[in-house]
C-alpha cells in the first residue's frame, strides 16, 4: 500500500486576482488569500476540498523578489504564460507523504530534489525539479511532506466543494502510467490519449458537479 495520499489541485494563473475570479465563477464560492513564497517569488489563494485536501491558485507575486532559481509550478515558461493570459487552468496535483526520503531512487530522480519551504507559519518539504517544468507534464504529481500534524485545509472555511476524482490525457499515456505505477498511485489518477497533455478534476459543488 502506498503511503503517498492525495493533498492538493494546483491551478496556475497569469494573476492572483485572474484566478480567484475563475474559480469563484465555476465553482461558485472565491478562494482565501494565502500568502507568499518567498523563496520562489509567487503567492497564492486556497479553497478547502475536504479534510487534508484543498485547491490551490498559485501566480507569480509582481511585488515579490525574482528567485536566483526557475519559479516552481513551470510558472517561468513563456509557453505556460501564454496559455494563462486568457484564462487560468489546472495544471498539477500534489501528494502528501510523512516518508518523503522513503521515495524510491528512480521516483526521486524523476521528481527532482527535496527543498524546504515555508508560508506564513506553514512549513514543509517538496520534490521540485531544478529547471522549474512539471514531471509528467504535470500529470506525475509532486510529493510534499508537512513539517508537523498541521494542514493548510485545517484553517480554510467549509467551501461545500469536494474532489470526485482527477483523470489525464498525454500523448505518451504509458510513460505516465508507469510514473504513476513506481509511486504505488496507479489507480489515483486514470490516463488516456490526447494530443497534449491535460490535468482535469472532477469536484462536486453546492451548484452541482463541475469539471475544472
């Protein structure tokens, strides 16, 4: 049995603001504001999806300080950049652990280092790539540790908004399958073929069910 868990949805915009709007219009209730990274130069906004588990609007902060590093989250990418000008999309998810060293050799490698992070008064430990881009194109999820029993849903407000289950797309649907497979998570997230790659999330809302 794997000890990785499901934790949160990432949903990149080309602003903070940009995203809190989208969200709030499909899903009908706005995301909290956060905080900064200050390490990586971005700032988000959070909505509760349950116990242990909660959306995350993640944009680069035009008043916080250029890292020396690439932006997590592919967030330095022109390509990327481009797509979010017209509207915010999922791009990523992230597992929680409380063994990150435990990963396997080749799933380590794949997932890119361990770096501690921190905001506001949460901390913790996540797999970041050095050269900013998503494993899996986004559909390998990253691994996070909590550096304590606390949770960034434990503070959020009850949103009425729960994830369903998450599916994919990818031109190489093997090449993920098999990601997924060496992290023991096969059957969290069902990938098909597609042209590009593609994250979706299937959420019940207050209004009904909603595909981001």
């Amino acid at each position: 049995m794997s000890s990785l868990v499901f934790d949160h949805l990432i949903v990149a915009a080309f602003t903070l603001e940009q995203g809190q709007d989208f969200i709030e219009e499909r899903l009908g209730v706005r995301p909290q504001p956060g905080g900064r990274h200050t390490a990586m130069g971005t700032h988000n906004a959070l909505l509760r999806l349950g116990p242990g588990a909660y959306l995350e609007v993640i944009a680069i902060d035009p008043h916080g300080a250029r890292p020396a590093r690439m932006r997590w989250m592919g967030l330095d990418v022109p390509a990327l950049q481009a797509t979010l000008r017209p509207q915010p999309r999922l791009i990523h998810w992230v597992v929680s652990t409380k063994k990150l060293d435990d990963l396997k050799r080749g799933v380590a490698a794949e997932l890119g280092p361990v770096h501690r992070m921190a905001r506001a008064d949460f901390k913790w430990r996540m797999t970041l790539r050095d050269d900013g881009v998503l494993p899996g194109e986004g559909l390998v999820p990253s691994v996070i540790e909590w550096s304590d029993e606390r949770h960034p849903s434990d503070v959020l407000p009850d949103a009425g908004v729960q994830l369903v289950s998450i599916a994919g797309a990818h031109p190489e649907p093997d090449r993920i399958r098999a990601s997924l497979t060496r992290m023991g998570i096969f059957d969290t997230l069902k990938v098909t073929y597609d042209a590009a790659p593609r994250l979706a999330a299937m959420l019940r809302t207050r209004r009904g069910p909603v595909t981001l």
